[in-house]
C-alpha cells in the first residue's frame, strides 16, 4: 500500500508526541515534547502524519517562508519503520509538489548520516555549519537545494 500524507491537527499531538520521542535521546535530534511547542508548530508550519498500511510512521512539517522559499522544518521516521525508503518517497513527492519554489531548505545534525544522504542524493547541498542550533548544544549542518 503506498504512502499517504494527513494533515494534522492539534489534537494529533498525541501522536505527534510518540513519534518525537521515539528518536529521542540521540544526540542527533532534539525533539519536540511540549504541547505549547506542537501548538506553535501547527500554527506557523504545515504538518503532516506520515501514513503506511493504516499506520503512522513519521511527520513531515515544512513552513513556507515565501512563494519561492520553503523551509522544511521536521521529518521524523519511527525508528521501526526506517530503512525502508520511507522518507525517500515522502521527500521526492514534497519536492514534486513544491516544483515552483526556488529554495528549499532544512538542517540536520552533522552525525545523522542517512539523512544526509538522502537529503544530498535529492540535491541539497550543505551551506554552512551552525553550532547550538536549536539551542541543545549540538551543531546542525544547514541544507539548501536551489532551483532556477
């Protein structure tokens, strides 16, 4: 059965909160884990519940900073379903469905090494290093995939 997306909603956080703390406690995430900042996210940014065979695997949130800049905020894989090109497709069909914005970036941190190669193999290049990003004490390293 193939991959859909369903737009979230407050009342996903639950669900929301179970996926952040699935990859939690690495230090290549910093997870989301309070309701003020899910509700945060759920007003500025797109969200979606990532959904295969009935189940929810992951999140997407992106935010769209103008008609030809998206940043894409969030992707998350439970860990029981990574591998398995999960994320691979999601992004593929996100950057199909944002074929007219010009700039698309994200960050990861720099020891997260399947995301960084999915997220070179699609385009995106590294375009600087930022320490303490989200204020956990780790770098992230900020991806950008631009487009003419």
């Amino acid at each position: 059965m193939p991959i859909h997306l369903k737009k979230a909603i407050l009342d996903d956080f639950p669900i929301l909160l179970e996926l952040e703390k699935s990859v939690a406690g690495t230090n290549i995430y910093s997870p989301m884990l309070e309701e003020n900042e899910w509700k945060e996210e759920l007003r500025k940014n797109t969200v979606y519940l990532i959904i295969k065979n009935e189940d929810i695997v992951g999140n997407l949130s992106y935010e769209k900073k103008s008609n030809d800049h998206v940043y894409i905020s969030g992707l998350v894989i439970d860990p029981r379903f990574q591998g398995q090109g999960i994320a691979r497709e999601v992004l593929t069909n996100l950057l199909k469905e944002l074929k007219d914005v010009q700039r698309i970036d994200l960050v990861t941190h720099p020891d997260n090494r399947r995301a960084l190669e999915l997220y070179r193999s699609l385009g995106f290049v590294i375009g600087s290093r930022k320490e303490d990003y989200f204020g956990d004490g780790e770098p992230r390293l900020a991806l950008v995939l631009e487009r003419k």
